[in-house]
C-alpha cells in the first residue's frame, strides 16, 4: 500500500537511550529533562526565543487565542484543517472566514479588511502546507486595527521567510508535531512567541494557570508535553534536514513526470525557504479527482483530499459562501510523499494520474 504519509521512526536504539534518562532521572512530566533538553535544541535550530512545548497541536490554538483575544469575532482562513476553526468556536468566539488567495492558498490579505468590525480581536491565519500568508500586509492591518495575530503554523516546521523562522511572524505561531508531520513527537506541539509577556501568559495557562504551585494566575488547561514525546522529538529532530532533502527530491521527481498542461499546482510565496511538508496538485474538477482516486484505489495508492471540504461549509456553522476555497477544497489532492516512498512509486503514481488526465 502507498499511503499519503507515513511517520518516520529513528533508531530503536537511539529513542531507547533517550528514554534511559527518564528511568536514571524519575523525571517523566512537569518539564522533566528531556522536555527542557527538546525547548533548548528547537530553539536553538529554528533561531526562535520563546517555546512552549504541548500536547499536541489544537490547544496551542485554544491557548493563543483565549490568551490574546478572549472574545469577539476572529477573522481566519476557510482552506485550513478543522482545528483552526474548531478552536475558535471553542473559545466561544465568532470565526468570520475570508476567502483565500487562488495562487498561494492562504487567506487573502487584500480582503481581511472588509472583513474587520468593532468586534474583531484577532486574525488566526494558516501558512497552508508551509505556505507563509502575507504576513507584512496583514501585519499592517493588525496594527491599523489593533487586532491580534495568531499564526496556524502546524505545517511550517523548518520554513524560512525572508531569512528567519516563520515561527517569528504575529503574536504568537502554533505548530502541530503530529505523527504526519516532518519532525513529530507522535502527538505534540508547540506555541512560539517573541515576546516575553506573551510567553508567560501563554505558559500558565497552558499549566493549569498555575504561577507557582499554590497560586493561579488565571484559567487555564493541561497543554503540557510528556517527556516520553519528548524522547521521540530529540530523537527525530537529527533526521529532520536530510527528511526535508528527501521530500524535496521526490516533489523534483513529481515535477518532472506529471503532466502540468492539466494540472495546477500552488505557488510557494517568494523568499521562503520551505519544508516541502505536502505535494498538492489541483486538478479540473471534484469529477476528474474522484476518478484519480478510483484509480488509484485499484493499484492500492490512496493520496488525501486535504483540505475537503471548505471549513464554512461545516454543518455546525452557518457561514457565508468562500468559492475559492469552496472551489479549491473540491479539487486538491495531497500525493503520497513519505521518506521509503521509491522513485518508481512517484513515476507510477505520475502516469497513472497523466493518463487519467489525458482522457478528460
Ligand atoms: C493546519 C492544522 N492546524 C492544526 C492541526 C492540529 O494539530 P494536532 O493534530 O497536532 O492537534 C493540524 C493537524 O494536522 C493542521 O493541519
């Protein structure tokens, strides 16, 4: 079978000498050594200031926007997976979506304005498959309007715009270090701020609010990540260049064998260094993906419909219509890209998806 992504898993014997300090320590949760030792290595490797090492990738989001924007109208993106907008409504603020730009696939900076009213608090944008926003203009905004910025920053792992981390942009960045994702800690996340204040509001709450043990600061949860996943992100973050090098190859090889007189492709915004976290390609339309997909079923290949669908069309919102996302999320595909997947598996997958076009 050649599914979408497949996690990757270090060397037994290096998670296992890892895992050893846990039982030399005692030390397993509450920001035991590994947890520290995990915040010092991401920091220093993504040039970032402050971390806040979590759970997984959702309650960041919960954390950020309860921290930063308690209540209102938050203005965010439709093409981004459920979390983003689900974490919204969680926090019992009003998610109002702005289509998305057709070429980079995050939310279009030139329509945030119209958007904005005396209600919105802040703007939760998603770098989509790595993808930076356009984060001066809506930096801009954010000032103009005094609104916050949250950025969905799941997929950004390693990405660099204009020479520093995208994990830099906004008030705070969350990132998911989901089993799916290029550097995971199986479940896990974090939250990224430049900004002490902000760090710390972040970090009671995500502790129980706690400030000290007896005192609370204020509300909050338990984001906290385990030093078992710990383990697994000191572990993995070694491979991480050489997995990004490798995805990079295999979108090369995709490039070069797919057929893009009929298929479109998204733009990687200029002065990013990206991660090559995903391959998406668009085809004609939801008819010609569903036939892709039947396909491929056949030869056991199974690429995602990520993002599907649009996130105002959930059946718990009552949104208004986005039809470039609506568009978009009815024809993007994610094509398996995992490190193991073979040049012959891409070349494959590549003629059986050119020759499916070819009859349309
Ligand atoms: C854009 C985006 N935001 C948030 C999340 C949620 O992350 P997690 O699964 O770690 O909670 C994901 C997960 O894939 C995602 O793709």
């Amino acid at each position: 079978m050649i599914p979408v992504t497949k996690t990757f898993l270090p060397p037994k014997e290096e998670y296992d000498a890892l895992i050893q300090k846990i039982w030399d320590t005692n030390q397993i949760a509450n920001g035991g050594p590994l947890h520290q030792e995990l915040c010092q290595a991401l920091n220093n490797s993504l040039a970032t200031e402050y971390i806040i090492l979590t759970a997984n990738g959702t309650l960041p989001i919960q954390i950020a926007l309860m921290s930063l924007a308690a209540e209102g109208e938050v203005i965010t993106t439709p093409f981004s997976y459920i979390a983003t907008t689900s974490a919204i409504i969680w926090q019992n603020c009003t998610p109002v979506f702005v289509d998305i730009d057709p070429v980079y696939l995050t939310i279009n900076e030139n329509k945030i304005e119209e958007a904005i009213t005396p209600k919105t608090t802040a703007i939760l944008a998603t770098h989509v498959f790595g993808n930076p926003c356009d984060t001066e203009k809506i930096q801009e905004l954010a000032n103009k309007y005094r609104l916050k910025v949250i950025y969905d920053a799941a997929h950004a792992f390693g990405v660099k715009y204009k020479g520093k981390s995208l994990f830099n942009y906004g008030d705070v960045s969350t990132c998911s270090f989901h089993a799916t994702k290029i550097f995971h800690t199986g479940e896990g996340g974090a939250i990224f701020s430049q900004d002490q204040q902000v760090f710390e509001e972040l970090f009671y709450r995500h502790n129980f609010g706690h400030k000290g043990s007896l005192e609370y600061h204020g509300l909050g949860i338990n984001a906290k990540m385990s030093d078992l996943q710990a383990a697994m992100g000191l572990a993995v973050l070694p491979y991480v260049k050489d997995l990004i090098k490798n995805r990079k190859e295999l979108i090369g090889l995709y490039e070069q064998n797919l057929d893009f007189n009929s298929i479109g492709k998204i733009k990687i915004r200029k002065d990013t260094e990206w991660n090559y976290s995903y391959f998406p390609i668009l085809v004609e339309n939801e008819k010609v993906l569903l036939k892709i997909l039947k396909v491929l079923k056949t030869y056991n290949i199974f690429p995602r419909r990520y993002f599907y669908p649009s996130l105002n069309t959930l059946h718990f919102l009552n949104s208004t219509k986005m039809p470039v996302s609506e568009d978009v999320s009815r024809r993007v595909l994610c094509l398996p890209l995992y490190q193991g997947l073979k040049s012959q598996e891409v070349e494959m997958i590549c003629r059986l998806i050119n020759k499916e076009m070819f009859k349309h």
